[in-house]
C-alpha cells in the first residue's frame, strides 16, 4: 500500500484578498496540517499584469501511522 504523506501545492491569486481567503479556507481543514503557507507578489513587466504566487505544503499522513488512507483527486471546473 502507498500512503501519502505530503502534497505542496501552488496557486496564483489575482489580489491579497484571494490570497487571505485561500489561508483561511485551508487552515479550516481537519484532515491535513499546513506545514508552510507563502505568497509571493509578482509583476509581469511586459503586460503590466499583477499577481500572487502562493506555495501550500501540506502534511497528509504521519510517516509512523498510517492508519488512514488520504486519496486525493483533481478536477477539471470546465
């Protein structure tokens, strides 16, 4: 059986406001800890477009108790 153990995952977020919203929602969640929350900001010189950068590490599953299977899925919001 494989067990995951941590996930990082990256957003980009149009204002701090999103960024804020995004720390809440994930800080709210029961069945993982947030290891590391940043943001960066970030400015498209060429197009004058700005944006954040945000990088969630995540604690899935403690390496030593691996009572608990965490399956993880994707979807596509077409």
């Amino acid at each position: 059986m494989k067990y995951l153990l941590k996930n990082t995952e990256t957003y980009r977020g149009d204002t701090l406001t999103e960024v804020e919203k995004l720390r809440n929602e994930v800080e709210e969640s029961n069945w993982y800890s947030v290891d590391s929350f940043t943001y960066a900001y970030k400015e498209n010189k060429k197009t004058g477009e700005n944006y954040y950068l945000v990088t969630i590490k995540k604690g899935i599953t403690d390496e030593k108790e691996t009572e608990r299977y965490i399956k993880i899925s994707y979807e596509i919001d077409a």
